[in-house]
C-alpha cells in the first residue's frame, strides 16, 4: 500500500499536461504506473477505474477521487 505523499507522487507523474486530471489517455501512457493504480485501486483496468471512480464524470480522474478510490480499496482488504 502506498502512502498520500507516494500516491500524490504517483499522480503528478500521471498528469502528464499537469492539469489537476489524470485522463484515459495519461493513463495508457503510462502503463507502467497504471498498473500500480488499478493494483492500488482493486480494479481491472484504467477503464475501470474511471467509470468506477470519476464522480463528476468529466472522463478523468483528480487526485481526490484517486485518493477515494484507494481508501475504499483499503476498507475491502
């Protein structure tokens, strides 16, 4: 499990145009990281993760609800 600082980190590598966002497209750029997100996350794929957890549904994902969608993770462990 990763740490706030090491997540906050995570997701300003992501948001490669340093919008606040992480998109889709970031996050198959990356997929490397992606695959720390899902495994993070308990989900599947980046797709996944978005529909699950873009609570504004703008198709991306902030660092906030990356932060939700990891401590949700971590209350099904």
């Amino acid at each position: 499990m990763t740490t706030e600082q090491e997540l906050q980190s995570l997701f300003n590598k992501l948001d490669r145009d340093q919008d606040g966002k992480v998109s889709i497209n970031e996050l198959f750029l990356s997929p490397g990281l992606s695959a720390i997100i899902t495994s993070e996350t308990n989900t599947s794929s980046p797709q996944e993760l978005i529909v699950q957890y873009d609570a504004d549904k703008d198709g991306s994902i902030t660092f906030e609800e990356l932060k939700e969608a990891v401590d949700k993770a971590k209350n099904l462990n």
